[in-house]
C-alpha cells in the first residue's frame, strides 16, 4: 500500500522543495535589503532635519518684541530714576549721606521747621 515513488518523481519534488526554499531565500533576503534601505533614509531624513533645524535656529538669533520693549520701559525707567537722584542730590546737596545720617541731620532739633503737637 505504499507508494514507491520513482527516481525522477523523487527528483522532480527535490527539484520544487529547493526552488521553493530558495524562493525563500530570496524573499527574506528582499526583505533584509528593503529594511536596510529604509533605515538608511531615515537616517538621512533625520540627519536633514537636524541640518535645517540648525541652520533656523542660527538665523532666528534675534530677541523677542515683548522683551525689547520691556527692557526699552526698563532703560526709560531707570534713566528718569538716575535723572531724578541726580537732580535730587545737586537740589538738597545730599550727595554721600547715609540713610542714617540723613534721618539724624533731619531729626535733630535745629532743622526742625513747624510746629510740634
């Protein structure tokens, strides 16, 4: 009841088994080939990114309006501030006196003006 299959059908189904096993192959190996190209572009896309990326960022080196403005009110501010101490201290000659000198000189009873309650 067995089948006793012939030398050339023996060979014929050798024949079929390689070539599909070697069909294989060779789609593995397509597809081995394919991944690898496919990491290769996106290294490349990645690497191109980054080199845009760089190159926006060294051409946006510039501050933004909100801050310039903010430090313009700043330089308006302390330049009326350093106007003002300047004019201040040539008006009343209190050029190098200490907070505690000056409340010492004003507190002393010879430069009080006015009348006491």
């Amino acid at each position: 009841m067995t089948e006793e299959k012939s030398l050339e059908e023996l060979q014929e189904e050798l024949e079929s088994l390689k070539k599909a096993n070697l069909e294989k192959e060779i789609a593995k190996e397509k597809e081995k080939l394919e991944a690898e190209k496919k990491a290769e572009e996106k290294k490349s896309r990645i690497a191109l990114e980054e080199e845009i990326m760089t190159r926006i960022m060294s051409e946006m080196q510039t501050e933004s309006k909100i801050q310039v403005e903010s430090n313009k009110e700043e330089e308006n501010i302390l330049g009326r501030y350093n106007s003002f101490i300047a004019e201040f201290k040539e008006k009343h000659g209190y050029g190098g006196i200490s907070y505690e000198d000056l409340t010492r000189k004003i507190s002393s009873p010879g430069n009080y003006k006015g009348a006491r309650n």
